[in-house]
C-alpha cells in the first residue's frame, strides 16, 4: 500500500498553498480519502485529477468558477 499523502504534500507537489488545498477539498474538488476528521490524499490519484485537468483545459472545456450563475433552479430554505 503507497503512503497517503498530507494537504502540505499535496501543496508542495502541485505549488499551491496548503490552505488551498484544504479550500478545494472542502468543496469537493480534490479527490481525497476521509479518515475521521482528516482528509488524505493518494498520489496516483492526484496526479490523475492533474492529467484531467490539464486534458480539460486542452479540449476547451474549463470547470465552473467559484461565484458564476447557477442554472439549477433555486431551492427554498426551511427555517
């Protein structure tokens, strides 16, 4: 079994902070293993979601940013 890697590891392989990391993982948009209060991440996983990308980015085709205008109908909220 290969080394589960650390936020910190991840942002050093990838030149990112560690709180980046930690934001996108959050949202969901890192893969990533939870481990009870702390989320791990496997190497060839990552670099997986890297080829991804960057094979997105090639194609045209980007991610949605943070803030853009959803075209899911809003729901209402129950207080």
């Amino acid at each position: 079994m290969n080394r589960l890697l650390s936020a910190e590891d991840v942002a050093a392989l990838i030149g990112m902070t560690p709180d980046w990391v930690y934001a996108e993982t959050r949202a969901g948009r890192i893969p990533h293993v939870k481990l009870g209060r702390y989320r791990r991440y496997r190497a060839e996983t990552i670099d997986a979601w890297l080829a991804d990308l960057e094979c997105a980015t090639m194609n045209g085709r980007t991610t949605k940013r943070r803030g853009a205008a959803s075209t899911a109908p809003a729901t209402a909220r129950e207080d």
